[in-house]
C-alpha cells in the first residue's frame, strides 16, 4: 500500500500545559530532519509515518513576512531592440 504524494504531510500538535510537541510526519526530508535532530520516533505506523513527542522548549520555529505584494516591472527586451537602440545613440 503506497502514500499519495499530496499526503506526505509533518503535522505539529503542542500542549503548553503538558509541555510536550507531537509531531507526525510521513515525509523523508523531515524524519531525516528529526533523526539528525537527535529525536527518535516513539510510534511506527508503516507505510504512513512516524510519530515523535519532544519537550515544548526543544521548540522553534518562525514564520517569514510576507512580500509586500507589489507586483515588479520586468521589461523583457530583444537583443535587436538592443543593438538598435545603441546604434541610435552612436556607441
């Protein structure tokens, strides 16, 4: 039985009055994340995922601002309209 590729999913779950971080992942990039992390699964559910539990404080994690959304100007021009253009100025 395979797992969709839309399924490969890491899911964080915390309790602050437990103190402890539950975290579910079915994807490769972030078990090995978690393993180098020195953080062992406490539950294998072959082919799904594995499930880990760390204390609240081994926690960090941010969120990056947002662009402002302003569209950017690129103007895409030939090489011709270069070259042609330089020939107008004398170089």
């Amino acid at each position: 039985m395979s797992i969709e590729r839309s399924e490969l999913e890491t899911t964080m779950t915390w309790d602050s009055e437990q103190e402890i971080v539950r975290i579910f992942s079915a994807r490769r990039q972030d078990q090995t994340r978690l393993r180098r992390a020195g953080i062992l699964p406490v539950k294998d559910i072959q082919p799904h995922g594995l499930f880990y539990e760390i204390p609240l404080s081994r926690l960090k994690w941010r969120i990056a601002p947002l662009p402002d959304g302003r569209p950017k100007r690129i103007r895409v021009v030939s090489t011709a309209f270069l070259q042609s253009n330089r020939h107008r100025r004398g170089k």
